[in-house]
C-alpha cells in the first residue's frame, strides 16, 4: 500500500474531525444526510453529465491504485533491455522472437514485436507513438473526472446552503430554529469544499503523476527497442536508458548491482 496516499486522508480527516472537537463541536453537527445527500447526488450528477458512464466507472475502479504503492519495476525494464540488446548483436533481431512471450507489458511485447519482424526503425517509432498518445489520451480522462467533480462539488454545496437558507428564512418567528438552521444549511458547503480539496483534487493530482510516470516508462521502451533494432552498443543503450529513470529506481538498480 501506499503509505503517503493512506497516511494523507488520515491526516487530513483527522486534522479536521480534531479541529472540531477542540472547538467544543462534536461529529453529529456536521453528520447530516440531507447536505450529503445535495452534494454527492448533484455532484454525481454532474459528472455523470459531462463524461460518458464507462469513463466514470473506470475513474472509480482506478482508485485503488492511488492507494497501491507505485511499482518501482523501470530499472527492471532497462536490464531486460540491455539483455535483448546482447542477443540481438549475437544473434540478429529474429532471436528475440523466442523472448515476445514472456513480456507481460502489452506495450513493449507490440514494439518488439514489430522490431522482430522487419519493421524500419522509423516506422517503429511512428506506429507505436500512435499507440503511445491514444494511451495517454485514454488515461488522462480519468483523473479529469475527479477534476471535474472537484469544480462542481462546491458549487453545489453552496446551491445546498442557499435552499437551507430558505427553509430557514420560514421560520424566522423562533430564533433558536433560525439558529440551529443556519448553522445546518452550511454544512453543505462544508461537505462540498472538503471533498473537492481532501479527495477528488488529490486523487486527481495522484493519477497525474502515475500516469506521467507510465508515459516515461513507455517511452523508455520504445526508445530502448528501437535503439536495439538500430545495433546501438548495449553498454551504451544501459548508459541512455538509465536517463529515463528517476530516484527511487535507481536506488533499486543500485542495490540490485
């Protein structure tokens, strides 16, 4: 698990609840169904507007991997690399046909597998940078579903606060009713402002980063075959590659050497 992702919605939520109840509060002020209801419905709902309904299925589906920890796997890939990169100088760029079906990266498996067959190296590089963009494309719908819903939740939470406000405004004749409404009414502008800013807008800025991360180790690959399929010396190939990773891998790579 990612100890960051896990450790930064405790803090934030406890930070919050802790604030509270310093301040004399307790959890059942701020615990009401119907601005949670406002909120969350008309926030859903909005998104549901704006994006297509698989898109949004997925962006949910996805946040289990803001809470895995990152997989620190690119140093891996550059071995592996180096190691195609000494077959292929011995025995040409067909012996690595034996290798297409161990790669478990549907990415690199689909690059190589074009280098196996013939493919100009600059035909490679053009094929698979279609693939690469439509990729990222993909992926980056998925974090602008969370954006999304971080720009409209407070809105919406102020939308919940005004028709508390004017069930209030009913019942000006007893003013601790008027009292306890109001303090009621904002609480969904409470609900919208911490869900946009503790969760949907991290979870979005969290899914930025892998999937940043997942463009550089595509490009990696594709730089790697196709620098293997140019007969570049696989020492220098190691020296390119390693270029391509950041802190955490090369302290794997190191410690793995």
């Amino acid at each position: 698990m990612d100890k960051g992702s896990i450790g930064g919605v405790f803090l934030a939520v406890a930070g919050i609840v802790a604030g509270l109840l310093i301040e004399g509060g307790n959890l059942g002020q701020i615990l009401q169904p119907t601005a949670a209801l406002i909120v969350f419905g008309g926030t859903l709902g909005a998104v549901l507007l704006q994006f297509p309904l698989n898109t949004v299925f997925a962006a949910f589906r996805s946040l289990g991997h803001i809470f895995a920890a990152p997989q620190k796997y690119d140093s891996q890939i550059v071995r592996l690399l180096v190691s195609f990169a000494n077959k292929a100088r011995r025995h040409g760029m067909v012996s690595l046909d034996a290798d297409l079906e161990s790669i478990h990266d549907p990415f690199l498996k689909q690059a190589l597998m074009l280098a196996v067959d013939g493919t100009e190296p600059a035909d490679v590089r053009n094929i698979m940078r279609v693939n690469l963009d439509s990729l990222t494309e993909e992926e980056e719908r998925l974090p602008a579903v969370f954006e999304s819903a971080g720009g409209f939740s407070p809105t919406i939470g102020i939308l919940g606060a005004v028709l508390g406000l004017i069930q209030v405004m009913q019942h000006l004749d007893n003013i601790q009713e008027v009292g306890r409404g109001i303090a009621v009414a904002f609480v969904a502008t409470i609900y919208g402002v911490g869900i946009a800013n503790l969760f949907f807008l991290p979870f979005a800025g969290k899914m930025h980063l892998r999937i940043r991360n997942r463009h550089r180790r595509r490009e990696m690959m594709l730089d790697g075959v196709i620098s293997i399929l140019e007969g570049i010396n696989p020492r220098m190939l190691e020296i390119k590659l390693n270029g391509f990773l950041d802190d955490a891998n090369r302290e794997t790579k190191e410690r793995a050497a």
